[in-house]
C-alpha cells in the first residue's frame, strides 16, 4: 500500500500538552513529531493513558497543547475546525434517541445552514454510502450497536470533510461485528479517499486497517515507533494469516514493549 508523497494534511512538531491538575501537572504529550499525508489512513496504538485520544482531540481543537507547533490543513486547529475540516467519531455513537437516524445524521447539517432539500440528498448519500440505506426512519433503540455506530460514521461523513477522526469506534462492539465494519471502513475510505486518523487498543485492527501505524509509550505520551505498511491496498480479513501481516503485528508489539520498558 505504498503511496507517493502527498502534502500534508496533519503536522505535528516537538508537540507537547500538560494538563494542570489538583495533584500536579500531567505530561499527557511529549515531543510529538508527525506528519500524515492526504489519503492516509493512520492507526494510533498504545496502553491506556498513552495520549492518543489526547492527540485526535488536539487535532479537532478539543485540547490545546502547551508546547510546539500543530497544523491541520497548513492551519491551526481551531482554523480548521471553523473550516470544518474534519468529521469526528467517538467511542460511543451518541445518537439523540428522540431522533431518527435520518434526523441524527441531519443534525449537523441544520446546525451549518444547509438547506432542507441539501440537507435530504446528503443524508440519503450517506445512509448509502454506510450501508444503511432504508434505516433513515428507524430510531436508534431499534438498532444493533454496530448499526448505530455506522450512523454515527455518516453523521461525521455528511457535511464532506476531508479529514475523519474516529476514536475507538468499534471498541465496545463483540470481534464478529468489528470485523465486519474494519472490513466496510476499509471500503468507505476507498471509495471516499478520506484522511482517516483512528485510535485502537487492538493491534490486529491497527495493522489491518492502515497505511501507518504510529505506536505511542505510556505517558508522557511518546511516539516510539511509525510503521508504514507494506500490505496491498485490497485487504480481504484473511490476510491476518499472513506473514508481512504477522511482521507487522510484531514490530507493532515490540514497540509497545519499548515504550514500557522506557518509561
């Protein structure tokens, strides 16, 4: 899945975030240094409290680190976010259970100012484009998890931005239905060409799904290791039987036990 270069689309430099507590400051990140080119696709792995999520959110404004440059876009974060670069997913799907799933996913859209008629093709668009395509009216109580987060994927998806964050998406749901949607994630950036940043605890989803993986240390959260993958771009799930899959797996462990052993 070699790419050529591309510009960036994320850069971070000798980023670092404290936060200030009651019990003292907390070095959440610690010279970060990243770049992530237009149409990558690119895991952040590491132990609980490592900094990833703190990372996606810094990159989506929601944190605001204390040190070093972040630039989203060629702009800061908090410019980007009013450009409306990026769609976020979270962990949990966060649906409105009073609305339909159709009108969850509008909910952005009645936000930004678009009209009724942009407002109905878009979310058609999306709803097709997730695989939920006649589930528009059904409210979220009356579906699975995994459907639920897929309408949270297209809620993110439906204002069109460049750039998808999702953190841990698919962390609360059982390893059938993961697969599945690894499988349909993989599809929907192919057919989108979204710059995706996705944050995991599972290591066969990291290798699996991305074009980079970066391996992150226990807090101060350090990058120990950026792996670009040499799998193809086509990715059926066996293909986690395979050798350069197994590698790959295997650097990815060995940086996490560096980071460990580092801290």
């Amino acid at each position: 899945m070699s790419q050529p270069p591309s510009q960036p689309v994320i850069e971070a430099k000798a980023l670092n975030l404290v936060f200030q507590t009651a019990d003292g400051p907390v070095h959440a990140l610690k010279d970060v240094n990243l770049t992530i080119g237009k149409g990558e696709f690119v895991s952040f792995i590491g132990p609980s409290g490592c900094g990833k999520t703190t990372f996606l959110r810094s990159i989506a404004a929601l944190e605001h680190p204390t040190g070093g440059t972040l630039r989203v876009n060629g702009m800061t974060p908090d410019e980007a976010r009013q450009k409306r670069a990026y769609g976020y997913v979270f962990q949990a799907a966060g649906l409105y259970p009073w609305r339909t799933i159709a009108g969850n996913i509008r909910l952005p859209l009645e936000i930004m100012g678009f009209s009724r008629a942009e407002q109905e093709e878009r979310t058609e668009r999306v709803l097709d484009l997730v695989e939920l395509k006649g589930f528009g009216k059904k409210f979220p109580w009356q579906l699975s998890g995994g459907m639920q987060q897929r309408a949270s994927i297209a809620r993110a998806l439906a204002f069109d931005a460049d750039i998808l964050l999702m953190d841990e998406p698919f962390g609360a749901l059982d390893e059938i239905v993961r697969d599945r949607l690894n499988e349909e994630l993989l599809k929907l950036w192919d057919r989108t060409g979204k710059t995706i940043g996705f944050v995991t605890h599972s290591i066969p989803e990291a290798v699996y799904l991305s074009t980079k993986i970066v391996v992150m240390s226990p807090r101060p959260g350090r990058i120990t290791d950026v792996i670009d993958s040499p799998l193809p771009k086509e990715r059926p799930l066996d293909i986690r039987d395979s050798r350069e899959f197994i590698e790959i797996a295997h650097r990815v462990r060995e940086g996490l036990r560096a980071g460990h052993a580092d801290d």
